[in-house]
C-alpha cells in the first residue's frame, strides 16, 4: 500500500473489526488491492495447491483472458508481468523460481494465501467447485454431472465479482479439471463458457461453446477441427488440426506432425510444438505471419530453411538443425531476441542476428572462429552453451568480445585450456559450469571482473572444482565479500 497515514488508519481499524468478527486476516490484504488487480490474483483459484506454475504460460493465459488494459507503447505479456510483479511485490504471490537475470520462472501460492482466493473466488461468482453428485463445496446445487463415479471435483470459474468492481456476466464460467477426466458433453449444454481447462472428452460437440477464450485439451479423444464457431478464441492447446480461427493468438501443439494453415489464423503470434516436427506438407507458406514465438521446428533442408524467412516477426525462436557442414544464415531475423539451436551435425558458421539477446546451442561440433562471432554480437546478454565439442582446440577470447554478456552457462564442454582475461567479460555478473571435464582450470583472472557476483560449480573435475576454490580464497583475501563461490558435487 502506500505509505500514507490516512490508508494505515483504515487498515488499523479494519484490522480490529476483522479479529472480533473472527474473519480471516488474510482477506484484508485482497480487500486493499486496486480493482484491476483482483481478477489477475482471483485467477490463481483455477490452480491446483502447491502447484509451481510457468510464469510464460501464466502471462499468455492472462493475455488471452483480456484481462489487460492496452497499453500503446508496451506489449501485453510486459504489461501483465508488471502485473504479477505487483502481486509479488504484495506478498499475495511467490517467487518459486528465478530465471538467471533474476525474473521470474515460476510462481506458487501459499497454502492459506490459496484457501482465502479459492473462498472470495467462490463468494464473487469468480468460481465454482462442482464435486460428485452435482453439489458445489458451498452446499449449493451445482451442475449435474450425471452420476458419472469417475469425476471427484471440478472447477468452474467464472469472470463475475459484484463486490470488487469487475463485471463480465455471472454466466460466463471457466472449467477446470486437473484429472484429465472423461465426461459426458451435456454438462456444458446450458453454460456460457469462457475457458476449458485440461478436460479429456470422448463425445463433445466443440462447436457450441461460442463464447470459449482459452481452451485446452491436451489430451482430447477425437479431433476438434470444426472450430470455425470459436470466434473468440484467442488461447488453444491441442493435438489436433485447427480450422479458421480469426482471433487466435496462442497455439501450442501437443501430438506429432500437424499441418497449419497459417492464413487461417492470421493473429497468430505464439506456436509452439510439443515434440519437435517438420514443417507439413500442408502448411502453406503463401505470404509473411504475425508470430512472435515460435519453438519445436526440425531443419532437415534448405527448403526447411527457406520457410523460416515468412517468419520475419520473430522475437523467439527454439529449431533442430539438421543440415551437416551448413552455414546457418539467420541474419534476417531483425528482430529476434532469444535463439535456442540443437544441433549433432557440424555446423561451420552461423551467420546470427545482431539484435539477440539470449543465445542457447546444444550438442554443436563448433569450430572455435564461431565463439569468435558468438562473442561479437553487440547486443548478447545470455549465452548457454551445452554438450559443444571444441574437437581438443583452445578456448580463447579477445578484449573486443562478450561487452554485455551477463550471464554465462557451460555444460558438458569439450575443450582444454580457457584463455581469457577479466577484460574480455566486462559485464559479466554470473558463470555457471557444470559436468565440464575436459578442460583445466577456470581462469582466476575472472575472478577481478568487478561486476561478478557469483561462480556455481555443479558435478565437475576436481581440477576445476579446486580453481573456483582458489578463486573464492584470493578474492576474499582481496577484500571483495560480493563474490559467492557456490561448489556443488563429486566429493
């Protein structure tokens, strides 16, 4: 809240109201969130306890919902992390897992934090629980489920809240089952839909749910391509081929090789596959697409190539290359921040895009002028190096190299000597080395880089293990009480 005295004094006499009343505490913190704070934190009620949930999935569930005000000058998902991290910053929400550059991977609920959402969410027509026997938790009647013995509980969450301020109509409910259960299609005859949540369904008419925004199934039983109705539908996770979907925004794939017809979901900015695939036969390729995200795409040839050019939006981009003894030429992605590449051919060059920002190859034979390039993208912050054979060469870098590199993880590197310097990672602030054998030592000189903050030194030799010792030892004999050297692994 802020610290202004009139505000504490309600809180203060509130608070006194609350303890006699013998409500819980709690509530009083949801009671002095702003208005449009309320249906993002009512929203955790359609997540199991305990759970740790993707905070990416968390933010294109949020954005799908329309829970944003537009904001002309930032995108969606940033809006709606700032969101997220207002609730943090409230202590409704926390932080379960950071990212290295200290944002947020995955975020939980506490146990009585979940109770008091799950209650008000129950309370302002936010949510319904409908357990067996077609009664919810609050001794209501509830939507009959039939008799069917095999479904124990499930949620129906709606958008509505009398008492907060926010209003979409009290009929226009989500359903959530974490079970992936079965059930008869007629629960959902009479209902205004809004999201479908991990529902597993043998007969169901999809068709009818018009009014549906976010519909996952992951694991349907028969294929939904008559979706042409689902006008609103802006977030969908499924094994199958989809028909026309003007509004869709997000598309996650969750079975083998499924063709997309990319005019038909022209809004489209996030497509990810679940197992990695080729690009159909029947995708067309016809004219450039609005995607942003795009992972799981396999690279077997150069015509495969050619079709990453329709996709000249991308901010992200996870691909398998396949190509023995090619040079990549991804420059023409200008706007690309974040490239994650696996690779079990020998690549010569990549030529990269200069505006990345993340950088992540996995299983590369590399030659060793590619870390030269690697090293003078002006704009690299991230780089994640996994499983790359240096085929016995050295490692060396240069002054003019890594001016921005913050974060720096080797795994399971194949090299012998890292020549380096503390000028040559300016700005680096962690390093991170795990299951690396092959070469010595890590350089002490990395240890005066006057922005590090932290060395991690995970399931490796004892030769580098005893270096990142010796490096804590001569810094802390230095004065520097900022370095933590973190040693885990292989006694």
């Amino acid at each position: 809240m802020e610290k202004k005295e009139s505000f504490w004094l309600e809180v203060l006499a509130s608070l006194s109201s609350y303890v006699l009343k013998g409500q819980d505490i709690l509530e009083l913190s949801y009671k002095h969130l702003p208005i449009y704070l309320k249906p993002w934190f009512l929203y955790f009620s359609a997540f199991e306890e305990d759970r740790e949930i993707p905070v990416k999935k968390l933010l294109s569930l949020w954005v799908s919902k329309g829970f944003i005000r537009q904001n002309k000058d930032k995108r969606s998902e940033d809006v709606a992390e700032e969101y997220l991290i207002e609730l943090i910053d409230r202590n409704m929400v926390q932080v379960a897992k950071r990212r290295h550059d200290n944002g947020v991977k995955t975020c939980t609920v506490h146990d009585l934090i979940h109770d008091m959402c799950l209650r008000i969410a129950r309370e302002e027509n936010f949510l319904k629980v409908i357990e067996e026997g077609g009664r919810t938790g609050g001794g209501r009647p509830a939507v009959s489920l039939y008799s069917r013995p095999s479904i124990s509980k499930l949620s129906v969450v709606g958008a509505t809240s009398r008492k907060s301020g926010f209003s979409i109509n009290e009929h226009h409910l989500r359903l959530c089952d974490h079970s992936y259960r079965d059930f008869n299609s007629r629960l959902f005859d009479s209902l205004h839909i809004r999201s479908l949540f991990g529902i597993s369904i043998f007969s169901f008419h999809i068709s009818r749910l018009r009014l549906l925004r976010v519909l996952r199934l992951p694991y349907i039983k028969r294929d939904i391509r008559t979706t042409e109705s689902l006008v609103q539908l802006r977030y969908l996770e499924t094994p199958y081929k989809v028909g026309r979907l003007e509004n869709l925004e997000f598309l996650i794939i969750t079975s083998g090789n499924v063709g997309i017809v990319f005019s038909n979901i022209p809004k489209l900015r996030l497509l990810k596959f679940k197992y990695p695939i080729t690009f159909h036969s029947s995708c067309d390729f016809t004219s450039e697409n609005s995607i942003e995200t795009l992972s799981g795409v396999c690279i077997y040839s150069l015509k495969d190539e050619e079709k990453l050019r329709y996709f000249p939006h991308l901010r992200r981009l996870k691909c398998f290359y396949f190509l023995p003894n090619h040079c990549p030429d991804l420059s023409f992605f200008t706007k690309l921040e974040s490239l994650s590449m696996l690779s079990f051919q020998k690549l010569k060059l990549i030529n990269f895009p200069t505006n990345i920002k993340k950088l992540t190859l996995f299983s590369f034979d590399i030659p060793c002028e590619m870390m030269s390039s690697i090293g003078k993208l002006p704009n690299l912050e991230t780089l994640k190096l996994e499983s790359l054979d240096f085929k016995g060469e050295n490692w060396s870098t240069n002054e003019d190299e890594f001016l921005k590199l913050k974060f720096l993880k080797l795994i399971s590197l194949k090299f012998e000597n890292w020549n380096t310097s503390k000028d040559h990672f300016p700005t680096l602030e962690r390093l991170v080395l795990e299951n690396c054998d092959y070469f010595k030592r890590i350089p002490s000189e990395l240890g005066y880089i006057p922005t590090l903050q932290m060395i991690e030194v995970n399931s490796c030799g004892i030769s580098i293990r005893e270096s990142a010792d010796e490096i804590r030892k001569e810094q802390e004999e230095e004065g520097n009480e900022e370095l933590q050297v973190i040693i885990n692994g292989r006694n």
